[in-house]
C-alpha cells in the first residue's frame, strides 16, 4: 500500500473531491469483499454486507481523524457488520445454503492448485467466529493486513489474537486432512460417509476427524504437508465478480433522503452535491456511474482460462532445423509528441522464437564487466509459490533455471515478472540443454516435452511469449526484484548468482550425459541486447500485472 498516495486520496475525499471518493471505494473494495466474502463463505447476504460496510465507510468519512487508520478503521466496520449480520440471522435462515461458495470461487479465480487449493477447501468446515478470524488472518499472511490491524478489527490485544488465530490454524490444518481425506479412496470413510448430505458442519468435522485421527489410510501423508501460511504468501485478492453491484447513494434512497443522511454525518455542502448529482467514471475493471452505483464490469487481473487448454505448435512437434537465429523484435517507435527522449536500451523479447538446430554452435558471448551479485535469497533461492521473490544487486551474470514436473500441473503460465528495476537488465543467453519444447528422452509417448504432452496435459504459454529454456540468463547492472507469478499451473523457479564462464560452459558443453542442443547468445554487447517481457521500473502491488513487452 502507498501510504502518501492513498493518505492524499482519503484527505481529498473528506474535503469533498468526488474523484477522489470514487478511487477510494474502488481501491479498497475489493478487500472489504474479501474479508466478508470468506467470514460468510459466500453466503447470499455477502453483498448487502459489503453494500453496508461501504456505506457506512463513506457516511463516516468525516469523522476519521487519521487517514493512516483508514484501513484498520474499515476492517473493524466489515467485522462489525458481519457480526451483526449474525445477531440479526433467524432460525430459518441458519440452514441457507452459500449462495456462491467463495472457496470455489477462491480456487477457481485465483486459479489455485494442490495444498493451496485444499486450503481454500477447508474454509468451508470452519465455524462461523473461525472463518471470521480467518478472513482477517488469511489476508495477514497475504500481505494486505498486519497483525496490529487484525487484532483491532477483532476487538482484542495482539496477545489474544496471537492465541485466537493459533487454535483457528489448529482447527483448519483438521480441516486440511479431512478434505484430503474426501479426495482419496478410503473404503471405511465412503461407510461413514454414507449418511452425510455433503454439508459441512461441526458435527461431521469432528466425525470424520474421529476417523482421519485412526485410520492408517487416511491418516498417513503421501507428500509434505507445507503449512498454511506459507502456501497463502503473496496470493491476490479474489477480484469482483462481474455484475456486482453497489450503490454509494446512501442505500439507493433519493437524493433528498441521501442529502438529509449525509448532513447529518457532518458531510460537506461540495460533497453533498457530488454524491447527489449524476457523474460517470471508469475506473480499474469497474464503472461508476450515475447516481453512485458502482458496477464491475469486468474482473480485474482476470486468470487465463482454463477450459480449452489446447497444445501449441511449440509444445506438440519437433523443434524446426533451422540454423537462423531468431529476428529481434522491433523497438517501438517513441510517439511523434513525445517530449522526453525514451530509455534507449534493450529490444524487447516479445515473440515465439524458432528454435535454432540443436547442432548449431551459439554464438560468441560478449564480455561484460563483472563485480559480482548479491541475492537476498542466497546462492540457490528455490521460488515455488506465487509471490515468492529475491531481489538481486550488482554487477553480473544471473541464472534462472525453470524447474517443470509436466505430470503435476497442466494449465496457462503466469509469468515471472521483474520488477523495481535500477539501472539495466539484459537477457543474455538461453542453455541448459534443452527448450521446454524439445521432447522428453525417453518419454512414453512420441513428443511429450517440457511443457507436458498429449498424456500429461500441457503449460501453455501466454500468446506472443518467448519460449524459455531450462537455463535463462540475464546480465544486470544495478538492483532489481525477481517475483515468481504462479497460478493455473505449478512451475518453479532456481535464482544463482552466475559468472560469464559459467554461461559459456553451459551454452557450449551441457550436462555430463551429453547437451540434446548448444544453447542460444542473444547480447549483442550493445545497450541493443533484448530485455525480458516482463520488466518493469515500477513496483506493482501485484507484480503478476507487470505487462508484457513492458517499456524500461
């Protein structure tokens, strides 16, 4: 969070700035929608939640005395509207089922995989306080809360909520094992389960517990169970539906009730007139329009999708005998208007290369100088989860070696992106013995690659991405953030601090069993050598959105 910024946007918005008042509801609705949408699992009362908390926020604008608090102060009216959505439930509304189920959703729009998804799963057999003070810890783990503000929104001291959320992960780590236990083939568990209605509840929580707890079955673990919170670390927020709707009119009343309400809470005459008058602003996958209603028009940082997962040309063929070396992409043209000269360096990687013959000898490899690279993960930083990142600084070579199991995660990449980038990041040369599209020795069946194969399924990259090489290489001189963006698909990702002569081994030599191709130069030695797609100078929220052919 950019705590100037978003201090600017709040004092702005008290004073009456209408714009101002737009940008702070879509900056920070998502994460009330968030925090209620998982304390009620989707429950159909999550929207009128989340319009009440909103409501609520923007009628008391004028009272908050510190624009530094807003976001404490906002979570602890999203807890204390969900607990009052509790006190009002009446008996016949405690059996509703979940309106959209938010821990399928959490799965299928985060695209999540693997023990993040049972995760997600296991939500659903929390009780409602636990699923509350996960809703908070969950975005604590995150990244978009720390401890302080999870503890005020609860009402409790940070040694309470130190104990509160310790028991919740006891409960949710059962919770855990019981949907990995639904996902196997215990014969003694289908018994048991023969008279449940597929509800979660206590009752079945604690049973099926019973059951995981003495069944040697189901009790025995066939992988490392990686705690939670390392599995939740830089995962995003789940984005808005689309449809979802929310009016800042004071609850849709006219405009007289609204000016009547908005008086009484000490609102400004200019900002009474803003919220009453018609007004249309587009903001990030959200419009809001007249009269204040605010409505997702398309889901911001949508996941790729995932249905029609098709094999590429790439992925399902021979590499193309071809001895010529792939055409740089072209740098773009600075607007006629511009008054400030572009950043000159680096043609941007910006296409699907042909694969050189894997007989083809790279070319000669530049010298750059080197003093060396420092790496906040060490020799070997080992990134398998989204949001994990290092951050590299110096003068030097880097290798980023991409680790694909192709039996384990068939789906769309999200890719690596560089981010916060001082001074200049080159690509330099692509080794390790083969493309990810070079078939499999060995494999089971004709071309199965890197990239999976017709009985595996597929990782299937995004259109117009460079096809990686086990072993990439880059040369920077300066300081720059690597951050691994899985999601749809698991890949992994081995950050070394490097040397030219290891680059030159490596392109030239391959390993010990023999190189199934030489590898690939592509620095010029110039301030023309091609800069990877995804780099950026800024540093995203998000860097999953870091876009491609980004400009340095």
């Amino acid at each position: 969070m950019d705590s100037e910024h978003w201090r600017a946007v709040i004092t702005a918005a008290q004073s009456g700035d209408r714009r101002a008042l737009d940008e702070l509801v879509a900056g920070w609705l998502p994460l009330v929608y968030n925090i209620v949408g998982r304390a009620l699992n989707g429950h159909a009362d999550v929207d009128d939640v989340v319009q009440e908390t909103m409501l609520r926020a923007v009628g008391n604008l004028g009272s908050l005395r510190d624009p530094d608090s807003f976001r404490s102060w906002l979570v602890a009216i999203a807890m204390r509207q969900i607990r009052e959505r509790a006190r009002r439930r009446t008996p016949d509304r405690l059996e509703e089922a979940p309106a959209s189920d938010f821990a399928d959703l959490t799965v299928l729009r985060l695209q999540l995989e693997g023990q993040r998804r049972e995760v997600a799963e296991a939500v659903r057999w929390l009780d409602d306080e636990d699923r509350q003070l996960l809703s908070l810890w969950w975005l604590e783990v995150a990244g978009e809360l720390t401890r302080r503000e999870l503890a005020a929104a609860v009402g409790i001291t940070r040694q309470h909520a130190a104990v509160r959320v310790q028991r919740m992960k006891e409960r949710l780590e059962t919770s855990r094992g019981i949907v990995r236990a639904l996902d196997g083939a215990c014969p003694g568990l289908r018994e048991l389960t023969g008279r449940w209605d597929g509800r979660p509840d206590s009752v079945w929580r604690k049973r099926l517990a019973r059951h995981i707890r003495g069944c040697g079955y189901c009790g025995g673990t066939r992988e490392t169970v990686v705690p939670a919170e390392r599995l939740l670390v830089g995962i995003a927020l789940v984005p808005l539906p689309v449809g979802f709707t929310l009016s800042l009119a004071f609850g849709g009343k006219t405009a007289v009730a609204a000016a009547s309400a908005a008086t009484s809470a000490g609102w400004s005459a200019k900002l009474l007139g803003a919220l009453t008058k018609p007004a249309v602003a587009v903001t990030a996958g959200a419009t809001i329009v007249a009269g204040g209603a605010y409505v997702v028009t398309q889901p911001p940082d949508a996941p790729p999708p995932r249905a029609a997962i098709a094999p590429t040309a790439a992925a399902t063929s021979e590499p193309p005998r071809s001895s010529a070396p792939p055409a740089p992409a072209p740098t773009p043209k600075p607007s006629p208007s511009a008054t400030k000269k572009a950043d000159p360096y680096g043609t941007v990687v910006d296409a699907v290369d042909r694969a050189p013959d894997p007989d083809t000898r790279p070319a000669a490899l530049p010298r750059r100088p080197e003093s060396g690279i420092t790496s906040t993960g060490g020799p070997k930083a080992v990134m398998q989860h989204r949001g994990d990142r290092v951050t590299l600084t110096g003068r030097g070579y880097v290798l980023v070696r991409w680790q694909i199991s192709p039996g384990s995660r068939p789906g769309a990449l999200v890719m690596p992106s560089w981010t916060g980038l001082k001074g200049r990041l080159f690509h330099v040369a692509s080794g390790g013995s083969r493309r990810m599209d070079d078939p499999l020795p060995g494999a089971p069946n004709g071309y199965a690659t890197g990239m999976g194969g017709p009985d595996i399924g597929y990782a299937v990259l995004p259109p117009g991405t460079q096809q990686m090489w086990q072993n990439e290489y880059f040369y920077l001189d300066g300081t720059v953030t690597l951050t691994q963006n899985e999601r749809g698909c698991d890949y992994g990702l081995i950050v070394f601090p490097s040397d030219r002569d290891a680059v030159v081994r490596d392109i030239n030599e391959g390993p010990a069993e023999g190189a199934l191709r030489y590898g690939l130069v592509r620095d010029t030695g110039t301030d023309s050598a091609p800069v990877p797609q995804y780099v950026t100078r800024e540093t995203p929220a998000d860097p999953a959105t870091v876009p491609q052919r980004s400009r340095v």
